[in-house]
C-alpha cells in the first residue's frame, strides 16, 4: 500500500497554494511569478504531522489514521494549464476542488471537474476564502468550532453562499452537502468551507482527506510493482547539474536503475545518478534542501539527478527499464512523444517553453485565439528560431514573432538586426497580452504610414496684417483653427470653390511638414492673389477629394476630435455642391 496522491485543483486566484502554504507554514505562493502557480508542485505530508496537526478533528470525526501520508500536487489554475492539470489528475487517487466560496464555480472549476470525471477521482470541496464573507470572523481552526461564534447575519451569508455551489453542482451531477451535514461520504461530496489566510477548516479538510483516503481507496492505493512516475520539471541545481522533479506513483525507484523518459524528438535511455528527496512538507518545485537516498517508493516526489537529463521532456512519463523489457519501454515512450504533437501551420509563430505542459499551454492558448503556431519546443531561443520567424514575417509581418515561457533568449542583438519581436517572459496569459498589443501597435503604425499619404482636415484663417507677398506665391501668416495642417495640400473657401495649394510652411523662417490647432504660421499659397481670390481674415479649409475621403474615413479612429469636427465641416461644404459627394456605393 502506498500513500495516496492528492491533486489540489479549481480557477486560478482561488487559492490552491494559499492552502497548501498554511499546511505547510511556508510561502510558495507570495514568491510566484504573478502569485499564480505555472508549474506542477508536490509536497509529502507524514503521517506523525497529519496526527498533530488534526488530532481534536480526527477524534470528533471518529476517523483511524492508518496512512503514511499524504502526497499533495498542486496544479495551476489558469485556462491554459488544462494539460498540466490532467496530468496531475491522471496520477491522482482523490481531489480537492477549491473554490473561491465570494465567486462560486468559474471555467476552469468547470475544466476540473470533468478532468476528475474522466479519471473517475473522487473530491471533496474547499469552499475557500470564508475570511472576505461579510460579518463572518474567521480565526485558525477546526470550521465546525468557529461557526458556533458566528452571528447569525454571518450564518446566514455563509448558509447563501455554501448553497449556491451545492445548487451549481448538483446541475452537474454531483449531489454535495457541507461536511458538518454528511453522513455518508460514498454517496455525496464534502464542502469544507475553509481560509487559507486565517487557516480554518483546513483542519477538517485534512483530516477529511486521511479519513476516506484508506476507508474508500483502498483498491486504488495497491502499487503493482512495476515503476512509473512523471517528470514535473527539469532544472538546473548547483552542484549536480541538470536534475528533473518526479511524482513516482507506483513501483518503487532504486540509485542506479535505468530509466526510459521522452526527449524533444527521441526516448532518452538514461541511469539514476542520485535520488535527492525533500524533506517533509517541503514543495519539490521550490526547495533548496534535500536527503540523498538509495531508493524510493511510491507514492513520491523525488528529484533525480541523471545523464543527459537536461534532454528530457518535462511532463514526460518516467519508466524503468530492463535489459528484458528495454524494447518493449522504449516503444511505449515513443508512442507517448507522437501523441504529444501539436497541430502546426507553415506560417505562424515560433513557441518555447522550459517544460512541456507550459508548451502545450502556450501553444494551446494562441490557437484558441486564432493565432497559428509555426513551432512549438521546449528550449531556449535559438538562433534557428529566428530564422524560422524571419521566413514567416516576408508574407506575415504579425506572426514573424518569437513567444517564449520562462526561457532564456541571448539572441536579442541578431533579433533586433533582423526586425524579430521576441516575446519572453514567466506569466502565460501576459506573454499573449504582449504579443496581442504588440500586434496591435504593429498594425496602427502601417495605418499611420498609410494615413500619412492623404491630406488631414484642416481650417484656418489668414492672420490680418501679416501679408508677406500677394501672389506667385501669395505668403500670408496663418492661425490653424482646427485639424492638422500639412504641405502640399489643396484648399478652398467655405463655398467649395478651390482657391490653389499650399506649398510649404513655416515657422520663424524654418520649414515644418505640418502644424495642429492654435499654431500661427506662414503659408506658401500658390494660385490665388491676395485681395482678389482670397483676403486677410478669410477662413479657408483644405480641400478633400472623393477618392481621398473615402480611404481617410477607414482611419477615423486615427484622427483627433477636432480633425472629425472639420472633416464634417468639409464634407457638408462639398454637399451643398453635389449631394451624393462622399458616400459610399455597394
């Protein structure tokens, strides 16, 4: 019989970590990037500390601790680690579900839930963040002690909130009840209202989670002997180099056994160097501290130090292998590595990650956004990725782009030769917010550059007193009223008759391409004569053409108020000449 293995799953913020830190008095959660977890963790806890830790709610729930303890993995929360949870709760003997009890059952509570389904693992509800219920006083300890000091408008908002999750589950299928209510654990799922700020409940949870584990389980928690587990994550510690972090959920894994793992294109045949075990109630993905030892059993976290190792693929499935079995071990892994391929286009952006799951999530995300995905590895930026992206960005100027998650890139200099964006960074989501505005800013300055070709609307007046030559060209100073005004530009008078062009204008004796609202210039008018066509103090407008309105009208949102305000003014000008001036025909 081996321990179980307890998957903490449910929405990302609902506080998955903050549990599993107030079991184990640390603080993984506050020292991760963005406080979201974005990787596969595991933590034993013992059975001499589950004891101290819950005896008064083992005694009142009648519950016999016969387990050695408990293995906890704890998976991300956010949409785009759907893989890394279904791995978790593809090992998994039983569950938490932790939702957030202030906003109930979200999408990816949903996605959880249909992961425990179809691996048919049992779970029971942390129903978290009892601190933020309005009235409520919540304090360390067991839930079934603190409610009896609640005021009854507190009882009442928890009685609401605890509802409204029995009621949703119950829509899918669950039948649920709070756990102070639960007669028979087989046949209804367990609410445990609990804190993981103050820690109430989480007494009862844990103690909950021992109890059923070997009463209800016990079938599942028999290892068959043959030795299996999944890599985590690989890393590189000091001292041993390259290691990877293990769940081992059966069989039991000896210094000096051969191991069969999944390598980017190949099964990487590899021997255990060492066997490097954390120590209780410490998380695997964030531990400095470990035993070395010669052997270990299921159920585990363990770190390996091993040949090659670097090469491997984390998420991959570690199997030991024999010289009998070698073939058989190695065929199973390669199996693994083609079921594990992504749906790639030939133009599209190039992806890297640090660890397989953080792949398929990158790449999985994008293609839920509609954003094909060239390439998709685990690895560093390479030089090879660029040039993948350079051959994109000749038809695809928006795809040309490199996106990377917790990888290095020390090719930024060839990347900025070349005109590559590269994306890296450790937050999923906020590497596709990036690369989204960065499309975005792409794009608005191809529609800038084309808007710099058109006239811009513009009315100004002709200062009076400030005639510098009458004609050939008349040089008049002039106020901008309103629009942007540019060189090169027709103008008219406000009856739409046109009066000839401007030319050039300028400041204090220096040229300028263009000048906005309450700017005093001189303009260079070329066919009109000053005191005929046109006179100081005339409003004038700068003519538009049909074809010239037609395109500016596509980049409205380009221009300012005040060039939308003249620009109507122009058009209502050239109507009163020709009704239909303008509108657009199908």
């Amino acid at each position: 019989m081996r321990q179980p293995i307890v998957v903490v799953l449910g929405h990302v913020d609902h506080g998955k970590t903050k549990i599993l830190d107030f079991i184990r008095q640390t603080q993984v959660q506050k020292k991760e990037a963005g406080g979201i977890t974005q990787h596969i963790g595991a933590t034993e806890v013992p059975h001499h500390y589950i004891k101290k830790f819950c005896n008064p709610v083992l005694e009142k729930m009648k519950i016999c601790l016969d387990i050695e303890g408990l293995l906890f993995v704890d998976t991300p929360g956010h949409a785009a680690f759907s893989n890394l949870r279904k791995r978790g709760g593809s090992v998994a003997d039983m569950a938490v579900l932790v939702i957030d009890i202030m906003s109930g059952i979200q999408p990816q509570t949903l996605e959880s839930m249909e992961i425990l389904k179809n691996f048919k693992v049992p779970f029971i509800v942390a129903a978290n963040k009892i601190d933020l219920l309005h009235g409520y006083k919540s304090k360390p300890g067991s839930f079934f002690d603190n409610i009896k000091e609640q005021s009854q408008d507190a009882i009442n908002t928890l009685e609401i909130k605890i509802y409204e999750i029995i009621a949703r589950l119950n829509e899918l299928g669950f039948d649920a009840e709070r756990i102070d209510r639960i007669s028979d654990f087989t046949k209804q799922v367990a609410i445990a209202p609990t804190s993981g700020e103050t820690g109430e409940g989480i007494v009862d949870m844990l103690a909950l989670l021992a109890g059923i584990s070997k009463k209800y389980l016990e079938k599942r928690l028999e290892t068959t002997g043959i030795t299996r587990g999944n890599i985590l994550e690989i890393k590189q510690e000091k001292g041993l180099g390259a290691t990877a972090d293990i769940i081992i959920h059966d069989g039991i894994l000896r210094e000096g056994d051969t191991i069969v793992v999944a390598g980017v294109d190949e099964p990487l045949v590899t021997k255990v160097r060492a066997l490097l075990k954390p120590m209780p109630l410490k998380e695997i993905r964030t531990e400095k501290k470990f035993n070395r030892i010669k052997m270990v059993e299921a159920a585990s976290g363990i770190k390996i130090s091993a040949p090659n190792i670097d090469q491997a693929v984390a998420g991959s499935s570690v199997l030991v292998a024999t010289p009998e079995n070698m073939a058989e071990v190695i065929g199973m892994i390669e199996k693994e590595i083609k079921e594990v391929e992504f749906s790639t286009d030939d133009v599209g952006v190039v992806v890297k990650a640090d660890a397989l799951g953080t792949l398929e999530a990158l790449a999985k995300m994008l293609q839920d956004k509609g954003i094909k995905v060239r390439m998709a590895r685990v690895g560093d930026v390479a030089k090879s990725d660029l040039v993948e992206a350079e051959e994109v960005k000749i038809t695809e100027p928006f795809l040309g782009a490199v996106l990377g998650f917790n990888v290095k890139n020390d090719n930024e200099v060839i990347a900025r030769d070349k005109g590559i964006k590269v994306i890296t960074g450790n937050i999923v989501y906020k590497i596709l917010e990036e690369y989204e505005d960065w499309v975005e800013e792409e794009k608005k300055k191809i529609r800038e550059r084309e808007l710099s070709k058109l006239p811009r609307p513009a009315k100004f007046q002709i200062i009076p007193g400030y005639t510098f030559r009458t004609s050939k060209p008349a040089i008049v100073g002039v106020e901008v009223l309103n629009g942007l005004m540019k060189n090169n530009v027709e103008i008219m008078n406000g009856k739409g008759v046109i009066l000839g062009d401007i030319k050039q204008l300028e400041v204090q004796g220096k040229a300028i391409k263009e000048a906005g609202p309450g700017s005093k210039l001189a303009a260079s008018i070329y066919g009109p004569t000053l005191g005929r066509q046109i006179k100081e103090g005339d409003i004038l407008f700068v003519s538009i053409h049909e074809t010239e309105y037609k395109k500016i009208i596509k980049f409205l949102d380009l221009l300012s108020d005040g060039e939308r305000d003249t620009l109507n003014e122009i058009v209502e000008i050239k109507r009163k000449e020709k009704k239909m001036w303008g509108m657009l025909t199908t």
